[in-house]
C-alpha cells in the first residue's frame, strides 16, 4: 500500500514558522492546485462563479519547515511531495475531520531572478532556494560532483543562474 501524493501550487498566504515545545520547527500553509480543465471549461466555471483550483491544507516540519517559513511567501510557486494525513478533534460538541498532507519533499518553482517569493537573497541557489535547500531529501535529478553541487554555479550553460533540465530528470 502506499500513500503519496505530489503537488505544484502558490501559497495563499504568507507562512508562519512556528516552534514546537520540544523545539521543532513547523509551518502550516495552503497550496492553491489549479484544477485541470480546458479553457472553455475554465472560462465557463469562472462564469459561474465556480471554484477553478483546489486548496490544500499542508504541514512542513524542521528544516523543510524553516526553508518554506524564510523563502517562500504568498504567491510563491512550490512543488510539495508527501503523504496524505487525516485526523479528527472535537469543537464546540462537534467532530470535526482534518485531511493534511506532511510535506516530505519539497522544490521551489519561481525563478530566482523574479524575486521567487524570497525574503533574502543571502547564500542564494536554485530556485532562490539557499545551496543547501535543493535537495530535501531526495535525488532530484541533478547531478553532484564530489561535494559540490551545480545550484547557483557560475557555469557557461547557466543562463541567469539557471541550467537546462530534461521534464524526464523533474520529480513531479
């Protein structure tokens, strides 16, 4: 059995990093998923007053928690790997019923040369992610050479900061 899902979508809101008693770092945000539709359909459904994207509730914790919390902010594009958590609690007499996705992976989307939603530009690597933040924990398809990586290289194939990627080599 597995329980996985992948997501590319803007924040809604402006993340808020918070601490844990214990000390772990947590932030909650909402992704907003456009919904997949032609643009008649999505035309049609805006006409209507009809929701064209999907929000979901998403939970990060530690460092992915604190790279989200100091590099993202409302608006910015992330693409989000994780699994599907669901939880109950009682408010006001009443059971109310959660569904989240924990965060396990995650990539930011917006250009660093747009602002990608950065609130520093300290340390900068792709994505305006800092060298460190790329890889969160999974092989995200870009090659390293002893230990150094080719986020932010000054390569002659960079252009702006960037290196060409095959979709094949993207994780989601």
């Amino acid at each position: 059995m597995m329980n996985s899902v992948c997501l590319v979508g803007r924040l809604t809101r402006d993340p808020e990093l918070r601490y844990t008693t214990s000390g772990m770092a947590v932030v909650r945000f909402t992704l907003a998923v456009d919904r997949r539709m032609s643009k008649e359909k999505r035309m049609e459904a805006e006409a209507k007053n009809q929701p064209t994207a999907d929000f979901i509730s998403c939970t990060a914790w530690n460092k992915t928690a604190e790279l989200i919390a100091n590099y993202m902010q409302k608006g910015s594009r992330i693409g989000v790997e994780g699994r599907i958590q669901t939880g109950s609690y009682e408010k006001d007499g009443q059971r109310v019923y959660t569904t989240d996705v924990v965060v396990n992976n995650m990539e930011f989307l917006d250009p660093a040369q747009q602002g990608g939603g950065m609130k520093s530009n300290q340390n900068q690597g792709f994505g305006g992610a800092p060298q460190q933040a790329a890889n969160t924990g999974y092989n995200n398809g870009f090659s390293q050479q002893g230990s150094q990586n080719n986020f932010g290289s000054n390569n002659q194939d960079d252009v702006d900061g960037f290196f060409p990627i095959d979709n094949d080599d993207i994780p989601f």
